[in-house]
C-alpha cells in the first residue's frame, strides 16, 4: 500500500495533469468485486432447453427490484434504486447472447411487493403471467450498511408452473474510496466526501446478479 501511494506521489509530481490522471484511472485500476450464493439453481439455459421446443421465443421479465426506503434519497434526480439494478440485470443478460427476449416489466410496486419476496412471489407472477412472460426475475435489495458495499436476492421463476429456477444472494463491494481516502490524506487529491461510490456499487451488483444466475453459461460479450 506505502509503495503504491509513493509510485502515485512520484507520478503526479512529474504530470502536469497529474490529478486528472489518477482521477481517469482510479476507475480502471479499482475495480468493485462480488461474491455469489446459490441456495438452489438449475442452470437456465438447461432448463430452457428441457422446457420449451428449440429456437422458441421464451420470454424474460425483470421485475423491478424491491429496495429499501432509506435508498430514495441516495436516487432522488435518478431512477429509483430498485429499477437501476432491473435495467443492469436486463443489459448484462442479454450480453451473453442466449437468452432470446428479456425485458424489464412495467410494473414497479403494487402492495406488499416487498414483503413477498419471501412468501411466494405471487403478484409478481401474476403481472409476468398477464404480461406474456415465460419466466420472471425478481429481486429484494438489502438495507444498505456502508456506502461501498450493497447486497440483493434474487429468484428466477418460470410463470407457468411457479418453480424457481434460482435463488441466491449477491453482494458487490467497492474499494475505490478507500484508496482515494488514502491519496487525500497525502494532499494529492481533494477529499469529496460527497462522492460516494454507490453507483459504481449498483453497477457491479447487477453483473453479480446475472453471472450468478448464468452460472456454466457461456461468458458475456461485453463486460
């Protein structure tokens, strides 16, 4: 850690632009990681292939995500937290080029959306089934405990017949203002307590989500 904080001191004392640098680099050398939990998963493109005939048109729905109240104000001049986390889940999905159709519903909360997660998920079923899905996703976020680290459930249902395709836990976490921190307190970099790294948090938990469910699936295309 000393060292690398030397090797940035020598950097930008030689950079005119030196802060601007670190500043366009910070996100590429301080990448948000995550870990997975399956508590019960069938591979999805297996269970597709066994499902349906080949080549058939299965839809996917995201459901927007069910988050916690106090997450409003971190999303007030942005969409909200629950449907950030749907469209990342939806984009990073149809990165990997299998999955024919997935959309996100058009249906963000109806009552007790969020206390169902654990109980059977039954109007989330009943808006995918109304809807013309195939197989809906749902997910539940976490109350969030630290800037830098953000966790969410997340099933995949097929509508028909309500089994669950997957279950598991995701949780994304960020370093990147750690090490910022640590540059400020050199004087090298203005400290910005303002910025926060929670979008880059959302980001990451979004591919986690999807990779989890993808797991033996072919990688994405794009990263």
């Amino acid at each position: 850690m000393k060292r690398f904080i030397l090797c940035f001191a020598i950097l930008l004392t030689v950079l005119p632009s030196g802060c601007t640098y670190f500043e366009t680099r910070i996100g590429k050398e301080f990448q948000e990681s995550c870990q997975s939990h399956a508590y019960s998963q069938v591979p999805i493109l297996d269970f597709i292939s066994k499902r349906y005939t080949p080549n058939a048109p299965v839809r996917i729905g995201v459901v927007p995500a069910s988050a916690p109240a106090n997450m409003s104000s971190l999303y007030i001049e942005q969409p909200s937290a629950g449907n950030q986390l749907a469209w990342r889940i939806q984009q990073d999905l149809l990165n990997y080029g299998e999955l024919p159709i997935v959309e996100v519903l058009n249906r963000q909360e109806w009552p007790g959306k969020r206390d169902e997660f654990f109980t059977g998920n039954f109007g989330a079923i009943r808006y995918a089934r109304d809807a013309g899905y195939d197989i809906v996703i749902v997910s539940w976020i976490e109350p969030m405990r630290a800037p830098d680290t953000m966790s969410a459930f997340a099933k995949v249902i097929e509508v028909e017949s309500g089994t669950t395709i997957y279950y598991g836990k995701s949780t994304a976490i960020s370093n990147r203002q750690e090490y910022k921190n640590a540059v400020a307190n050199l004087g090298i970099l203005r400290r910005t307590p303002s910025e926060l790294p929670t979008s880059f948090v959302m980001d990451k938990l979004g591919q986690c989500v999807s990779q989890a469910i993808m797991k033996d699936s072919s990688t994405p295309k794009i990263n």
